[in-house]
C-alpha cells in the first residue's frame, strides 16, 4: 500500500508539472553531461543567457515602470521535463519457473520519468531526476500466486535517479557532486573498463547497456588540460546491482543449483561504510581522428560470490551471498579511419572472488572491436572480448561457478536508419563462447517516430542456450515486445 500511495503521489507531481513546463526543456536525459567529452567551464548545457531587452531598442516609446520591469525578466531558471512510456510483452514459448507459467503476455507496464534542472548562476546547475512504473500484469494474472520478491522487484517501483550539483570552480576545474553516471570505456555493448556504476539486471538481453546503468552517489572533480580531461572520483553510495529474482522468470535458481535451497541464498547489500569507499582516476585525451583513455579504481565488484564454500558441514542454507571490492587498471583507445573506428580496452583487474575457492583471483580482460560506416544511413560493429582468469582451479568450472579460464564474448551489431531517420531498426547478437557454444541472445527492433514527441518501438528477443546453465535455463523466455513512449 505504501508503495501505491508513493506511485500515486509521483503521478500527481507529474500531472501537475506538464501545467507549469519551463521556456526550454531538456531533449537527452544526459545532453551535455558526457564523461569522456570537454565540457567548457564557462557554461552549462541548456542554459544559455539571453539579453534581458532583446529585440527592444534604446528609443522605445515604453514608459510605464511596470512594463519596462517584465521586459527585464530573466528566462525562468527551472526546466522541466520527462515522458510517460506504455510497455507489454509476450511470451510465445511455453516456460514455467517455480510453478508459475510465463508464456503468453507478462507485461503491461506503465512507466514515468520525471526530471528538472534549476540553473543556480551561469555556472552551477542542479538536476533531479526520478521514476517510476507500475505493472498491471500482475493484478491480471492474480491467480498465479507470484512470490512476494517477485512481485516488489516488477510490479512496481518508485526511484530516484540522478541528483546533483555540477558547475565550475575555475576555468579548468569542474565539480558534480551528488548521484549520478559516468561511462568509462568505448564499447557500445560489452563491459570491459566500465566499472563505476552498477547495471539492472533485472530482465536481461531486453535492453542496452546505456540504459541499464544505475547512478551512484559521489563526488567528481573534473580538471581541463588542453587536449585531456583529467578525473578523480570518490564514491559514498554502495549501490550495486539490481539482479533478476532468484526463482523468478530470468533466474530459475531450483534449475541451476541442483541442492538451492528456496526462498534462494540471500543476496546482502553492503553497508554505506568508510571501509566501502570506492576511488577512481581517470583521464581522456581527445586528438585528431583518435583518443585514449587510463582508468584505475577501487569499487564494488559486480558479481556476487558466497561467504563461505559450500560444503557437506557447510550447507547452502547457512551461506548469503556478498559483493566485495575489487581493483582495476585499464586503458581504452579509438582510431577513426575513413569509414572504420577502432576500439580496443584492457582491464587488469585484482581481488576477484569466486564460489568454489577461497583465493582472491587475478583476471584480465582485453576487448578488440570496429564501427564501420561506410553503407549510407547504416552502422555495423563487431565486438569480441576475452576474459582471462589467472592461477585457474578445475572445479571453476562446475557448480556453483561455471567460469571458464578464458570467457570469450561476440557482439554483432547492425543499425539502419530509413525515412530521413524517422525509422531506425536494429540488429544485436550477443554470444558467449570460443563457437558460441554457452548460449546468449538475439534481438530485433525498430522505432518509429509517430511525431514530435511520440516514439513507438516494437521487436522479438530470442534466448539461445547452451553449454552455460543460466543460458540454458532461460532459453524459452523468447518473446515479442512493444511501447510507445509520449515525452515532454
């Protein structure tokens, strides 16, 4: 009920906003916030000063104080803007988790995102950003007495998203302080150097990454030094990833851990401390037809692993699962040449935990890929990454890990965009395995703009298993998905 009443709430606010909306509105939720790109120090995206009289010359015949005073308004400082999105999906293959069939439709969401931008002074800003869904899928199928942690993880949600201060000290030095993203790294679809933020993982393969990114609360300073941009970063929020629900549709945990018990292992948040202070440096150069970046951070790991080994006087039931940190040093390149861009980025990455040993591993992580360009209105890419673990154990291999020495990971990519980029449709496969041999997924989708402000998308996303046990084990989650999406 409190999380209805919060919904509620939230729809209320964003009614009433669309009454009041600001002279200009923001079009990209991030437009002029990219990490990688110069940001000059003298202004801030979206908020550019207009002569008080403009268009009114020194002989007007105006008199009246009055009038003269509303012709000296500034433009009004708060800029608001969000969209309002209604998605569904079906499920055309027949597949049950822990007693609950999921084929058929298994979506009907509503969705709202809501942000605004107050410009304090020419040179600081503040952005807030939330949002919020509720599914009617489940109140239709009642009857299917879905698990509580199922239902708190896809019915409904009620978040903030980003929430700042940004603006310069100098004319060189940037500050942002608050929740928010920063990108590390060139690929578009595999994670090598992107460390800093946590990703939802709650319905996997239906999203880019670039949209599954979770802001995370620190402070980052920004330094401008001709052609680089150096960064130092220091991070409060232990905010990790959001994964799919243990027994639920995407997590079929009964299947994949022969002796889990259930409800699953609980999955321990770890605690705002000042031993879970995360660090990171970076720095970017930008030249010519090319650029290079060096990371080194300290943060949470992504990944999950037991406290204690699962063993015959150890039993499942008394272990949780933890997240713990971890170090990483890398370096990410582009190269433009004619229609190709090339990228490549290495991590080397120290304290990696694992579930069937107690030694912290050692792994590095090398991607090679290519953009090319050279078909009108079209891009491919192709993406291969390989992740090496250092000083390997046999039983890695097996339950509860399933990791191989080397992790190899494809992503093929196309893109076409027809009627004068009103209509753009996308290919991606993403696989895993020397000969994709441990499964991954295929998606297909196109959108359309309606009109202004109106965009419809529409695709099918085939699950592929494999030698991988989550693979397998998600293989009949295929479905047919659709939305439209009204912003403002």
């Amino acid at each position: 009920m409190l999380k209805k009443s919060l919904l509620s709430l939230f729809l209320i606010t964003l009614l009433c906003s669309t009454q009041i909306q600001a002279n200009e509105s923001i079009d990209d939720d991030l437009s002029g916030f990219s990490t990688d790109e110069d940001i000059s120090s003298d202004d801030i995206s979206g908020f550019e000063e207009e002569s008080e009289l403009d268009g009114f010359d020194e002989e007007s015949d105006y008199t009246n104080e009055e009038e003269v005073q509303e012709l000296q308004e500034e433009p009004s400082k708060l800029s608001l803007s969000g969209n309002v999105a209604f998605k569904s999906s079906y499920g055309y293959q027949r597949h049950t988790v822990s007693g609950i069939d999921y084929s058929g439709f298994n979506q009907a969401q509503t969705a709202l995102y809501l942000q605004a931008d107050y410009k304090l002074s020419k040179k600081w800003k503040l952005r807030a950003s939330g949002d919020a869904f509720y599914d009617l899928i489940y109140d239709i199928h009642s009857d299917k007495n879905y698990a509580k942690n199922v239902l708190d993880a896809y019915q409904t949600q009620l978040r903030i998203d980003d929430i700042y201060a940004q603006g310069s000290i100098t004319r060189d030095i940037d500050l942002k302080i608050g929740r928010q993203i920063v990108v590390w790294g060139k690929s578009d679809s595999i994670r090598i150097t992107d460390v800093i933020n946590p990703l939802d993982n709650r319905l996997p393969g239906l999203t880019d990454i670039e949209d599954l990114r979770l802001s995370t609360t620190m402070a980052k300073l920004d330094y401008y030094h001709e052609d680089w941009n150096f960064s130092t970063m220091l991070i409060a929020e232990s905010r990790i990833m959001l994964e799919a629900t243990p027994n639920g549709e995407f997590f079929p945990a009964l299947d994949i851990f022969s002796s889990a018990p259930n409800p699953f292992i609980e999955l321990v948040q770890p605690e705002h401390s000042l031993d879970n202070l995360q660090y990171a440096l970076g720095a970017n150069g930008v030249f010519s037809g090319w650029d290079l970046s060096f990371y080194g951070a300290n943060v949470l790991d992504q990944k999950w692993h037991f406290d204690k080994i699962p063993s015959p006087s150890t039993p499942l039931s008394s272990v949780k699962r933890v997240v713990s940190k971890i170090n990483m040093l890398g370096s990410a390149i582009n190269i433009a040449s004619g229609s190709w861009l090339l990228k490549s980025e290495v991590a080397f990455i120290n304290g990696v935990r694992y579930n069937s040993t107690a030694d912290e591993k050692d792994r590095a992580d090398l991607l090679v890929g290519f953009d090319y360009m050279g078909v009108k209105d079209t891009v491919l890419s192709l993406e291969i990454a390989n992740r090496h673990i250092f000083e390997y154990e046999t039983q890695m291999g097996g339950v509860p890990d399933f990791v191989d020495e080397d992790e190899i990971q494809t992503a093929l990519r196309a893109t076409k965009s027809f009627l004068n980029d009103t209509l753009n449709a996308t290919a991606l496969v993403s696989m895993f395995g020397s000969s994709w041999q441990k499964g991954g997924f295929a998606r297909v989708w196109a959108e359309y703009d309606l009109m202004d402000g109106v965009v419809a998308n529409a695709g099918i996303v085939d699950y592929i298993g494999g030698d991988r046990e989550i693979m397998q084990a998600n293989s009949n989650n295929d479905r047919l998905f659709m939305d439209i999406t009204f912003s403002f």
